[in-house]
C-alpha cells in the first residue's frame, strides 16, 4: 500500500494500513495519529469561456465597466501627489513598444515609484513599496493588481500577465490600468529581506494594502474617476497574493484570479525541503538529486499512470481527467516495475518507490502527524518544471531553503545562504517546522500570519458583494499540492452550504506543471472569463484551453508527445467536474468533451 493510498483512507484506517505499508517517509515503526498540525497551429485567438449559465440572482450583479480616455497628457502624471509616494519618472510608450504573442499594445503613459521609504532599525536597509503603473491612452474603466512570483524584489512589467503558459493577450492589450510592484524589497535584498519584520509583512500582504488607494487615486487623476471594476490576480506567488488579498481587502476588488497558487506557502516550502530529504535517501550523487529519479525512469511512471487512468475519462488521448478515479486505479508499487537488477529507466527500485511515494504523501513529523498535503499522481511529472522544483528549487538559494530559513521562521537565520542544500537535508520536522508558525518580541507576526489568507473560507464579504475569484492549478504542480486547493475549496464549499460555486470556481488543468508546461492544454484565458462573470453574470462552465504545438503565437511547449494535434483544445471544468468525451467527434477539439 502506498503513502498517497493511505492519504486517502480515515487516519485511524491509516494507523492500522501502514503496518504493512511498503517503505514510507522515515521509520517504518512511525504510527500514524490524527493531525494536530495548523491546517494541514496556434489559435487566431485566445482560448474563450465556453458555453455558460447565468450567476445565482440572490447574489448582486455588479455593472460593467465604462471605458475613458486619458485626461491631458502622461506628462501631467508627474505631478500627481499622494501620502507616503515618490514618483521617480514618467513617460509614455508608444503603440508597438511592448507586444503580447506578436500584437502591439496600445499606447499608455508608465509611472513609476516608490512608497513608505524607510530605514530598517533591525539590519539598516533602505527599504520600500516599489511600483510600475501602466496607463492606456484609451481605457476600459478597469483596473488591474498583478501579483508578482517568487520571493519578488524587482518591479516586473505591469502588463496583466496573470496566467496561462503563452498567453496570447493580457490585461494591459486588452485596456486595463495595471500595476507591479516589488512587494516592498529589492533584489539584492533577496533573501535577506527576511531579517526586516516589517519586510516580511510587505512581502505577505503589506505592499497591496498600501499600494491599492494609491493606484485607485491615480487612476482618477489619469481619466476623470476612479476604476468601475477593479481586479487581483497573479500566478504562483501571485496567486497566493490574490488569494490574500480576497480575504484581507474584499471590499476593493470586484474579481480575484489565482493561478497556481501559493496560498499555504510557509507549508509548501518546508514541503519541497521534505522531497529533497526522500530524493536524497535513493540519489547516486546527492549534489543531484535528478539521480534519484531520472528523465527515463519518470516517463516511466508517466506511461504507467497513464496506461492505468488515462481511459478512464472516455478516451485515450495521454492526459488524465479522472484524478479522483486514478488516486485508486493507479498504485506505484504495484503498477511500476520493481527492478531486480541495476537501474535501467525500465523500473524503479523498492527504496525508489518507498522515497518517491513519501514525498507524494507529503511530510510528517516523528509522531506520523501530516504536515502539508498529499500530491496526485499525474503524468505530469516527466515534465522539466516538475523536475526543477523538485530537484533543484528544494536545495537552492533562491526558493524554498531561504524562504523557510530566513523569510518565514522565527527567528530568522541568515547563515543559511552560506549552504542551503545542507539547511534542506538536516531540517527536522519536530524541531525546526513550528518556526513557521512562532513569533518572538521583535517578529510579532508569524509567516502562517503573514503569508496566508485570514480566515481563508471566510469570504462572505466578497461574496455578499457580488464578485467572483476563479482558481487555476496544474494537476502536476510542482511546489504547491492540488490536492491542498483542492481541500480549501471543499471547506468553502462547506461554509457556503454547497454554494461556493456561485462565487468562486477552482479549474484543474490535468499535465500541467506549476504555472504553466508539463503534458497539458495550459494555454487559457481565465481573465476574460472572470470579467463576463463578475460584470456580465456569466457564470463559466468551462474554459477552453489548448495546447501551445508547432505555431503557437504564444510560444511552444516542446514538451508536448508528438501524436497529439499542434492546435489540441480541452475544455478546463469547474471542480468537481472532470472533462469526458462524449463519444463522437474529433477527440482533439474541446467541443466533442462534456463537463460531467
């Protein structure tokens, strides 16, 4: 039986079950116990919402957005004044300066700036808010947040890229007001950002809480008013970043779009630390922890999930639809060659198995109790940003080891830049793993405070006022656990008494790695779905995604098999509903699968 089986069993079953469990993550001997853990050719145009259902009439239906032109010229932005903000320049580009899949983008002006200047008392940095602001000439009348990814630090073009492998359009093509910032830290303050608490903060929820009326009173300054519909959204990172700030400031935006998000991030990180412990124990060279699961040996288990659940959707077309049938259909110790000599790519050794299958449970502590969230099997996982997460992200100095290290636990500790690769290795799940969640005199505010949305299922606010969050995951994530979105979408539903989806609806994108990649249709415009739902009541019941092959406008994903169609489209159903062929019709195009 493996650990991803047990995950899925009640945990007294699971305590009885892991007695004869085949290896695991740590001691055989552990006794698993209830959790006490905090909870735990390329298309002419962009993939378009298909066909839909009029939103619940108890809810408000908010208008849409009436578009105005720019008020003067971009020069007179610089005299724009507001509390706490310094603008360092403004100009204006041209149409044609900045393109999205080979298309001009209008002329705008761009204003750039800083807010809260300060000097840290704690280790005498000079930090600040800092923002890019990208203003159409000719404008919807809607406004945009982007939530940067990573541990942020540099201003990225506010052009509304907010999901989507290739994105064939964005916010700013399409005449919204963008805005970017660097979440309160430079990039030459990454990571050490960490030691400053009121950098942490920014970097949590701070800078959107300060830059939010700032962009509201510049745009009024630009066209004569302030935005009729205001939107969040962002991928990774910035997906975490729109999740917060649905819960945190639900009365400032009308839509909310989460791509991959990060929500439980200080878990999720200390997660990847836990992988790179289970790659570490079957790895030829610890300094590549690819050596514990090759390319060859991942397509393998890639085909086996296949050859086990890819029908079970109606068809076999090497993506898997029906994740909840194959969490039972498909069994890594079973259904994958267990080698009998050397490793050869044609099957996995027994302490393979046990390592990888522990870090699909996700990581416990020495009393069995689960820390995170388990992680699905998906064929997904031959894909390169799979890999990178996981074999290089988990032991690297630029994501998960200092962000766990310096930017989340209490108290911080900056020697860890020095070798991360041997912080990951010797973290304890007993000792080191509640830091996430400590404060002390100076750090008031834990990274489980800072980092994730308050009361995450508690939205009635957002709700009650008529907007909409749509969320967007990879079944193949690499650093963050569908099946952890998954749970905070069942628990909403819970408290909405089985409503949720008159408000937020959670898309899975079955191959797709973190944010984008993989063996996956992730070429989508979730964006434009969330606008006709929020401002013309249309609720989605799918969008339309498809696969970026020979062409793409938007850029090609060389992962892709090579028998699949260049221009494949597959509808992206809301949770719980999975795309199911209908039994006829061409079984590359969207039109010819149902959401069931």
């Amino acid at each position: 039986m493996s650990f991803a089986t047990l995950g899925r069993l009640s945990l007294p079953l699971a305590a009885a079950a892991l007695a004869a469990a085949c290896g695991g993550g740590g001691s055989s001997s552990l006794a698993f116990v209830p959790s006490t853990a905090a909870p735990a050719p390329a298309p002419a145009a962009p993939p378009a919402a298909g066909p839909a259902t009029p939103t619940d009439p108890a809810l408000p239906q908010l208008a849409a957005a009436v578009g105005a032109a720019l008020q003067g010229d971009c020069t007179s932005l610089s005299s724009f004044s507001f509390a706490n903000t310094t603008i360092t320049s403004v100009t204006t580009a041209a149409a044609g300066s900045l393109t999205v899949a080979g298309k001009n983008i209008g002329a705008h002006c761009v204003v750039t700036g800083k807010m809260f200047e300060r000097v840290s008392p704690v280790d005498g940095q000079t930090y600040a808010v800092g923002f890019q602001m990208r203003l159409p000439l000719a404008w919807n009348g809607r406004y945009l947040y982007q939530g940067n990814g990573g541990t942020d630090g540099s201003v990225a073009n506010a052009t509304g890229a907010v999901g989507s492998g290739g994105p064939l359009t964005n916010a700013l093509y399409n005449g919204f007001a963008v805005i970017s910032s660097d979440a309160g830290h430079s990039s030459a303050q990454n990571p050490l950002f960490g030691l400053d608490p009121e950098a942490r903060i920014d970097y949590g929820y701070g800078a959107v809480r300060k830059l939010t009326p700032m962009a509201k009173a510049l745009i009024k300054a630009a066209y004569g008013k302030g935005p009729d519909r205001s939107y969040v959204g962002g991928t990774s990172n910035g997906g975490r970043h729109a999740m917060v700030t649905a819960a945190r400031l639900p009365a400032e935006y009308d839509g909310v779009l989460a791509n991959s998000p990060g929500f439980d991030l200080p878990k999720a990180a200390a997660a990847q630390l836990y992988s790179a412990q289970q790659f570490r124990k079957v790895a030829t060279d610890e300094n590549d922890l690819s050596t514990a699961f090759t390319v060859a040996e991942r397509k393998l288990v890639a085909q086996k999930i296949n050859d086990r659940c890819d029908a079970l959707d109606g068809v076999k077309d090497g993506l898997v639809q029906d994740v909840e049938a194959c969490r039972t259909a498909f069994n890594l110790f079973r259904d994958v060659p267990t080698c009998v000599g050397a490793r050869d790519g044609t099957c996995l050794t027994g302490a393979q198995k046990s390592a990888i299958d522990a870090m699909y449970y996700g990581p416990v502590n020495s009393r069995g109790e689960q820390l995170y969230a388990t992680q699905s099997y998906d064929p997904g996982l031959a894909g390169s940003s799979w890999a990178s997460w996981k074999f290089n992200n988990s032991v690297g100095g630029g994501r998960d080891p200092v962000a766990v290290g310096i930017i989340f636990q209490v108290p911080p500790d900056a020697s860890i830049v020095n070798n991360t690769r041997a912080f990951a290795f010797n973290y304890n799940f007993d000792l080191d793993y509640p830091k996430l969640f400590a404060t002390n005199s100076l750090y008031t505010e834990s990274a489980w405070s800072f980092m994730t949305p308050p009361n995450p299922t508690k939205l009635d606010t957002l709700r009650d006022r008529g907007a909409k969050m749509i969320v967007v995951q990879g079944m193949s994530d690499g650093p963050f656990s569908i099946d952890d979105t998954k749970r905070w979408y069942e628990e909403l539903d819970a408290e909405n008494k089985g409503k949720a989806a008159r408000f937020v609806r959670f898309f899975r994108v079955p191959g797709m790695n973190h944010s984008s990649g993989g063996i996956s249709t992730d070429q989508y415009d979730a964006l434009d779905a969330l606008v006709k739902w929020v401002e013309q009541g249309v609720a989605p019941d799918r969008i339309v995604a498809s696969a970026r092959g020979a062409g793409n406008a938007g850029g090609v994903n060389s992962e892709l098999p090579t028998d699949w169609a260049a221009d494949r489209t597959r509808p992206l159903c809301p949770y719980p509903l999975v795309a199911r062929y209908n039994g006829s019709g061409d079984s590359e195009k969207a039109e010819n699968f149902s959401c069931k």
